[in-house]
C-alpha cells in the first residue's frame, strides 16, 4: 500500500501571501490530521477531518483552514502568512476508528519570508 | 485538558548501551500510547504501540508497557545501534469525541556513538 503522501514537500512565500498544502492518505482510511511541528512548540494538532466533516480542531486562528474531499484527500490553507508560520506541516491518516493509529506523511516544510 | 511528558533530553550513548526515555501522561478516561519515531528530514513513523492497561508494545527491539497506576509508557532497548540515532515522541489519542488528536510530548533527541 502506498504511504502517506505531501504536496508539495518544500514552500517558500513571503508575509501576507496564503498558502495551500496537499495531502493523499492512505487507501482506504478517512480520518486525516493536520500538525504543525516547530522547534518552540514541539507537534501541535491542527484539525482532523473524517469523512469530509471537519471532527476537532486545535487552538490555532482562523487563518488556518482545511477541508476534505470525497476521496479522503485533504487540503489545508493559511491565509496572511505570518513568519511564525515557518514550519512543518505533518499530516497523518487513519481508519477513523478503533485504536487511534496514524501514519504520518513526510510533511511539507513551509518557510514565511 | 491531556498532556505528555517525556523525560529532558538531549540523551547520548555509546553502541550496545542500555535506553530509556521516560514518558508520562494525564488523560481522563483510557487513551491509546503510542511511541513515534522521526529520522532527519522525515515524518514520524510508529515505532509501538499499547492500548489498554498492562498491555506491551514492541518493535525493532524496543518496548514499553502501559502502566496505568503510574500514567507511564517509558521506552527501553536493551542494546542501542547507531541506526537508532533520531528523535522519539511518546503520543496519546484520547479517543472518544478526540479520536483523530494526537497529543505528543516535547520529543527527545537521541545520538547514539560507534
């Protein structure tokens, strides 16, 4: 089974602009988490989407969306990039029951010049 | 509100040394404990797993035990490789209406030496 897939791996935008990050789970798995990871604050949980519904979300502003599609793809966007935006961004998928298993993707790596 | 907390870091060893990394919990309920490791310029990869009270985890020779009487899930290996060298997280996914939430701790660095 393919992995966990992140587009694009690295981005580079400069203070204002937005930005959109993609992320195909793998097959057959509906659940799909968003994190950002920061030397400072360490792994920290965005959202999570499960069947195209948004199912919790993190302490993070309005400026930090994403939604799912019918294919368990999911996109998130930042709007207003700020440079303490500059992260990784992890995304995880998961059947969307039992355990709480994920398996994570390679990230994409965003810096907010 | 869950919280993990994983022993200061960084920690360094010589090849074939005992490991631990200390890792506790607070969660209401019975949360899932995970142990996720993450190599230079990649994403996490699970390393194990425990689900319930009592339960062991283990993979590539490293284990950890569910305690619930300590809120405890420390990771051990009985002889480290360099290979090993890399960033270990110890996780909790509360379940219930947080299903999809993964609450990790700060991460600890190892590096281990020839």
């Amino acid at each position: 089974k393919a992995g966990v897939t992140q587009t694009p791996r690295y981005l580079i935008k400069t203070r204002g602009q937005q930005v959109t990050l993609s992320c195909s789970p793998i097959s057959g798995h509906r659940s799909v988490s968003w994190y950002q990871q920061t030397p400072g604050q360490g792994l920290q949980f965005l959202f999570e989407y499960f069947s195209e519904t948004q199912r919790n979300k993190g302490n993070f502003p309005g400026r930090f969306s994403g939604r799912q599609f019918s294919n368990s793809r999911s996109e998130m966007n930042v709007s207003t990039l700020e440079l303490g935006d500059s992260a990784l961004y992890l995304c995880a998928s998961s059947l969307g029951w039992g355990n709480g298993e994920q398996f994570f993707g390679p990230g994409t790596r965003l810096t907010v010049l | 509100g869950d919280s993990v907390t994983q022993m200061e870091g960084p920690v360094t060893l010589s090849e074939e040394a005992f490991l631990t990394i200390n890792c506790t919990y607070t969660a209401t309920g019975y949360p899932s404990l995970f142990w996720y490791v993450q190599y230079p310029g990649e994403g996490l990869q699970l390393l194990l797993k425990a689900t319930k009270a009592d339960d062991k985890g283990s993979n590539k020779g490293f284990e950890a035990t569910y305690r619930k009487e300590t809120t405890s899930f420390h990771l051990e290996k009985g002889s480290v490789q360099v290979s090993d060298s890399a960033v270990y997280f110890c996780a909790l996914n509360p379940g219930g209406t947080s299903y999809g939430k993964l609450t990790f701790g700060q991460g600890t660095i190892l590096t281990v030496h020839p």
